[in-house]
C-alpha cells in the first residue's frame, strides 16, 4: 500500500522517460553556484572560455553587399570589433583601433565603405585592413604603412553565421570547434531572413542565468504562465513541459520543445484571435508551411520526429542560441559583461511585412517576445541576489536541465584545460 | 471639437480620446505606455478600439503599407497599440508581466516595419 496516490498515466501523450541527463554521459549530484557569482571565476571565463573560443557576432546578411561593414562592442574582450566585407567578397574582421594612437577607427554601427579613416588624423584604411592613407607621412620617422594595417581577428564562416576567435593563431579551427554539432545541423533551410526584430536588455545577472533560462522548459509552466506555458505545456498531457529530447553534441547541445497540439486563443484573446495566422501549432510567430516542411524534414530538427514539437533550441558554447520553429528561427547573444552584469542581444527573424493583418500579427509577436524577456530578466536578477546572498553553494537539477548540467561540465574543462584541444575531449 | 482636434478618419470618434495616448511611432514606445497605465485606462482603450478593430482594419487595408494618409496611418497606429493593451487584459489581468520590474531593463530596440521603430 503507497501512501501515495497513483495518477494514471496518461494514453494521449506518452513521454519518454529516458534520462537525458545519463544518456549524456553526466553526473547526477548538486552543481556549485560559485561559477555564477565569483569574480574570480569571471575572470578565468574571460582569458580561458572568451578569449578562446568561437563567439558569434552575427550573420553574413548584416553585409549584404561589397564593402559592407558593422561593428560591435564585445565587452569581455573589452574589445570593439569591426567585420567588413572586402571587395574580394570575404568576411573579414579587424580590431576596430588606428595604427597610429590608438583611437577607435569608425564609429557607425553599420554602413558601405572601401575605406575607413579614423577622425582623429585622417588615417586611412581600406576595409582589408591595409592602411592606405597617412597626412602628412614624410614627418613621420621611417613610417612603413604595410606594417600598420588595422589588427586581424580570425573570422570564419558556418551556415551564414559569422564566429570570431581572439587569439592572434587560434588553437583550433571553426570546424573542430563546433565538432558533431557543426556536421549535424550544417544544410538547415533558413528563412525569413528579410527582417529583424531585436529585443535587448543590460541587466543584473550573471551570463549563465539567462543562458540557462533558454535551456530548460521546466520553468516554462510557472513563471511564463500566460505569456508561452498555453502553447509550450498542456495541463494533463504534458503538465512540466518536459523536453521532447534533449542532447549534448560534443561541448554543445540542444533539447526539443514540446508545442501543445490542441492550443488555441482562448474564447477572451480577441485580439490574439484576430491577428494570428496559424497553420502547425506554437504561438511563436506565423507559419509558413512550406518552409515548416523543408525545416522539420531535416534530421538534425526535431530528432525524435515527435509530432507535438514546436521549436529546437541548441546552444553553442558558450553564449549563443540558434532557435528553431516552424515560424522561423532567432538568436540570443548572452554577452558577459561582468560577474554580475549581462548584456542580452535576442534577435528574431520574420518575413517582410506582407499586409496589415500580418504587421498586426508581427507586432503582436514582439511585444509577446518582450514579456517573455521581460519575465525572464526580472527572474534572473532575482535569482543573482539569491545566489550572491550566500545562502546556498550548490543547485539541484532535474533531468530536464541536463542542458545547464552540460553547460557546467563544458565551462569546467575550459577553466582547467591548459590546451584547447584538451577541452574540447 | 475643432478640426484639429479631429485626427483619425470620419466615424472614429469615439477613438479620438485616446490617440494622444496610444498612438505612438514604435514599438517599444506602445510597449513603455502599455506598461506604465493603469489596468482601468488599458482595459477602456482595449474595450474601444476592439469593437472596432475588423473595420479599422478594412479601412487602413485601403492603403500601401507605409503609405497611409496621416489620418489613416493614426489609426493603423491604434491598432498595432491594441497588441500592447491585448498583453495586459487577455494575458497578464495586469499592465506587465507580474512582479516585473518597471523601469524595464528591456527595450524593443527593433520593431517590425512599418511603426516598429529602432533605437
């Protein structure tokens, strides 16, 4: 006789209670927390996990053109880069800094230009780095030009997605850096890559915290209540919004959201009712069936091929999200910034705006996305004062957080390993 | 009312009231307006403008995307606050997500054109 009381299970949607968390190859025990609120663990990420790794700064469409360009603050490298693309059509990146004192050469965000001059003295340079222009050189004591182009950052190129390394001869290539995962999800259909919509927040928290909120769906039922939880869980069927699958590929790692097959706009959503164009299920963004097909089709989607799948999120050590849906696809950047400081980029890809139904629907979307984030944020300053109080050293977590175990497991080799090569066993 | 008081097209009247408010150029704006009004105001802008929101739609579907008449385009503008106040009343029963933090650390720092805004 059990004290407790037996639900039956379920006969719709069977969940596959296998162990994500064994299956890939992890301990099961509490995590420290020390990673998320020291200081000198956040400086240990910078030189051995930032200045190491490939980041994602971005995609080629941000150059569409010869001689293309934009820049970005990466402030743990404390850093501004500058990506061009030259006039041999190749992405390039350089430190966005003048040979001659020092000074930030453009200070655009993005534009057009075969050359570059730094306002300072009107130093200038082409965008293959090369410095081209000097006022006044015959003053200047032995001045070789071919020396004082601006400073390269390798740069390479994966399936549009453009990834810096910081050190001068990096340890390993983009390739052997993204691994199984790389070969896996290479040949992914994108679309919708007419327009953006970005969402940002500078907060209070460490970086792992919101990266880690992106990596479990746990949470999904109880602090995103009206915002995701009707289209993510389903109250008999899938009540914590368990992971369809979850995985870890290499250093990196996706799991498949469940979407709720039955969902609809509740008889009171007029507005949602109104402007939503929905084809397959799940309330992030309008399908297109189409592309929907030609997504889910591929092998590395949707793994187990479950037919209550709504979106993929995989998670590229250390800070970049590539989200898949049926609506399409986003990003997140979760830049650290300091211990306790996160600067978030999440970016949302959606088509043209078609009509005035669909601009209804795309506002719709954003401003369901910025409550999502704005949940989110207040959550992890929240949790950064709970860690930082000292009150606990360690976390309990389910299997359903395999991912944020892995992300754990991953960071330590990266701190501890001496050769990247060593980290990336 | 004066004729400069008049800015939406004829037979939207019962609107005027709130496009000082609501009627706004991006995203995050409507976003910021929605977040800091009372659950009251929300819910009275949100009652107006969905009764009469599948007209107002027919009407702005008159016209190119991005090439309203500015009375028209106000309107459009009402609409896509109407998205903002749905949030409030249809998903939180509060102005923003409960027990968030207001100032926001969150901006909308690109909307969809056209009225989405960048900052």
């Amino acid at each position: 006789m059990s004290a407790v009381i037996e639900q039956p299970a379920s006969t719709k949607h069977v969940i596959d209670e296998r162990s994500f968390t064994h299956a890939a190859g992890l301990a099961t025990g509490p995590v420290s927390v020390e990673p998320y609120r020291s200081p000198e663990f956040f400086e240990l990420e910078r030189e051995r996990v930032f200045k190491r790794a490939w980041l994602c700064v971005g995609r080629v469409e941000q150059l569409p053109q010869v001689n293309g360009y934009f820049t970005k603050d990466i402030e743990i490298w404390k850093a501004s880069v500058l990506v061009t693309r030259d006039k041999h059509d190749r992405v390039r990146a350089f430190h966005n800094v003048c040979s001659h004192r020092g000074n930030l050469v453009v200070n655009q965000s993005c534009g057009v230009a075969e050359r570059l001059v730094c306002r300072y003295h009107n130093w200038q340079y082409r965008n293959d780095g090369e410095l081209i222009g000097v006022p006044d050189q015959k003053h200047f004591f032995d001045l070789d030009k071919k020396t004082c182009g601006l400073t390269p950052i390798s740069c390479e190129v994966w399936e549009g997605f453009i990834f810096l390394n910081h050190q001068r001869q990096p340890e390993v290539s983009l390739a052997e850096f993204l691994g199984p995962f790389g070969s896996r999800y290479a040949g992914i259909p994108y679309f919708n890559l007419d327009e953006t919509i970005v969402i940002q927040a500078d907060f209070k928290a460490n970086w792992k915290l919101i990266a880690d909120a992106f990596a479990e769906p746990y949470h999904v039922p109880s602090l995103h209540p009206a915002t995701l939880a009707p289209g993510f869980a389903h109250p008999e069927e899938n009540r914590y919004a368990r992971p369809l699958s979850a995985m870890a590929h290499g250093i990196h790692r996706h799991f498949s959201a469940y979407g709720n097959p039955h969902y609809v706009p509740a008889p009171t959503s007029k507005v949602e009712a109104l402007v939503y164009v929905q084809d397959t299920g799940g309330v992030l963004g309008g399908d297109d069936s189409s592309n929907a097909a030609a997504l889910t089709a591929h092998p590395a989607i949707n793994p187990t091929k479950d037919p209550c799948w709504s979106a993929d999120v995989t998670w590229i050590f250390p800070n970049f999200n590539i989200d898949y849906s049926t609506g399409g696809f986003w990003t997140h950047e979760f830049w650290p910034v300091a211990h306790d400081r996160t600067h978030w980029t999440l970016k949302i890809y959606i088509p043209k705006t078609m009509s005035i139904r669909h601009r209804l629907q795309l506002e719709h979307y954003a401003c369901r996305w910025a409550e999502v984030v704005l949940e989110d944020v207040t959550n992890c300053e929240r949790i950064q004062r709970g860690l930082e109080s000292g009150a606990k050293d360690t976390m309990i977590l389910q299997d359903a957080e395999m991912l944020i175990r892995h992300s754990l497991h991953v960071l330590d080799k990266w701190v501890k390993a001496d050769r990247v090569a060593d980290a990336l066993r | 009312m004066t004729a400069a008081s008049l800015s939406l097209p004829p037979g939207y009247e019962e609107l005027e009231a709130f496009v000082p408010y609501w009627a706004l150029d991006s995203n995050d704006q409507r976003r910021a307006a929605r977040s800091t009004a009372t659950m009251a105001d929300i819910q009275r802008f949100y009652d107006a403008i969905v009764a009469r929101a599948e007209q107002a739609i027919v009407h702005c579907e008159q016209f190119t995307l991005g090439q309203m008449p500015p009375a028209s385009e106000r309107l459009f503008k009402l609409l896509l606050a109407m998205n903002h106040a749905a949030i409030a009343v249809e998903m939180h029963g509060e102005p923003r997500a409960h027990e968030s933090t207001w100032p926001s650390a969150v901006r909308i720092t690109q909307g969809p054109w056209p009225h989405g805004g960048r900052i």
